[in-house]
C-alpha cells in the first residue's frame, strides 16, 4: 500500500501511468530508497503464467485455515 504520501509524488502516482508506455510498470516503495519507485515488469505470456501457476500450486496456502488449524508447514525452499 503506498499511502498518502504518494499525493506527494506526481510523477510516481499510479492515476498517472495511464499511457501505454506504462503498461507493465507499477509504483512501490523500495526499502532503503527514499521516495517511490517505478517498477517494470516483463510481459509473460498467459500460456506460461499458467504453466508457472500450475507447477507452484502446491506452494499455496491459506492463512487463515494455518491459523485457525494451528498446522505448521515447512519451508518450501531451502536455505
């Protein structure tokens, strides 16, 4: 969420990326950086979106059943 502080920021306000240039670019706030930052992110094709989603799947969960169920799962990824 970038707060109201983004009002202050013209040029980073996602109301104004609106042009085709900014499709794909998205503002956040980086931690360390002063202010926001425009972002791109790179067009993946629907195909392999989905074939990324599908072979995470069993990465998902809910939040609220881990909390309400008290399960602990393990970290998928090593360290």
């Amino acid at each position: 969420m970038l707060g109201s502080d983004i009002t202050a920021a013209p040029d980073e306000h996602p109301r104004r990326l609106q042009d085709p240039a900014y499709v794909g670019v998205a503002s956040m706030v980086a931690q360390g950086r002063p202010g926001f930052t425009l972002v791109r992110t790179p067009y993946v094709p629907d195909a392999t979106a989905d074939a990324i989603a599908t072979a995470t799947a069993h990465l998902v969960r809910d939040p609220l059943h881990l909390l309400t169920t008290g399960e602990a799962v393990a970290d998928a990824a090593p360290r």
